[in-house]
C-alpha cells in the first residue's frame, strides 16, 4: 500500500550527493495547518517524525536492503517539531550503482508517525559515491556513454 506524504511537513537536503565515510545534512520542520490540534491522545495524534537513511537493492537475483540510521525528532503539543539532521553513510557502505543485472540506491525517508493510523512517509532518492568521488559523479556508477 503506498502511503501519502505530509503535506505539512518539508525537508531541505543540503547535497544529493555524499562520499562513504560523510554524511547527509538536512533541516527539517513540521508545521500544522492554522487550527489543527494535535492535543488528543486517541487516534490521529502525531507522535514524531523519522529520517531515516537507507540503501536497497534491485534487479535480478535476491534483493537485500538496510537502514543505516534514524533520527527521531519529537513533536510538540501541536504537532510541530524543526531540527537539524544529520544521517552518516558509513565508511564500509556500497556506493549507488546501476548496472544491467542489479542496482544499488539510497533514499532519505522522512514518516510522520500518526497514533493509531496509517503514517504518512515522504522519500527523496541521494547519491552515494567512493571517496573522491563528489564532483565527479552525478548519477549512479557506473557513468553512462553518452
């Protein structure tokens, strides 16, 4: 089932685009709509928002994937929350690729996580490259003839 994303909800990426061993910085912030409460403790409350990185396999052949790290911001009485991110790629992890018979890729997913209800999930796809890479690529390696 594909969820929504949170109307409400922004994240600014500072860099599609890391090295292993760096990280991705990001801002995010959770504003309500003028009026909206979130002061019940039933069902629809906004308990937190999650970023979270990860990489995922596709292609022929069995798929594998992880999250390497979330971050949990907590959301105050309105539901609102704002921070700074910052999510590491680790020093040992695959780099993005797309190749013929599989593909490696990264995404930075933002989910509100709602009490008792379907939470809404925002994704945006990065870049990971080798060290000394950035600059160098602008998609997945291995880079395409044009």
């Amino acid at each position: 089932m594909q969820r929504n994303a949170d109307p409400n909800l922004s994240i600014r990426i500072d860099d599609d685009v890391a090295e292993v061993g760096s990280f991705f910085g990001c801002d995010v912030a959770r504003s309500p709509a003028d009026g909206e409460s979130n002061a019940s403790s039933g069902p629809g409350k906004i308990r937190a928002v999650r970023v979270s990185l990860r990489w995922y396999t596709e292609g022929r052949g069995d798929t594998d994937s992880n999250t390497v790290m979330t971050v949990e911001l907590p959301v105050d009485e309105f539901g609102m929350t704002s921070g700074r991110v910052e999510l590491g790629v680790p020093g040992n992890g695959p780099i993005s690729y797309d190749g013929s018979l599989i593909r490696v890729r990264w995404e930075i997913s933002a989910q509100t996580d709602i009490k008792l209800g379907f939470d809404q999930l925002s994704t945006a796809e990065v870049l990971v490259v080798p060290r000394g890479g950035h600059g160098l690529y602008d998609r997945a390696h291995p880079r395409r003839v044009q």
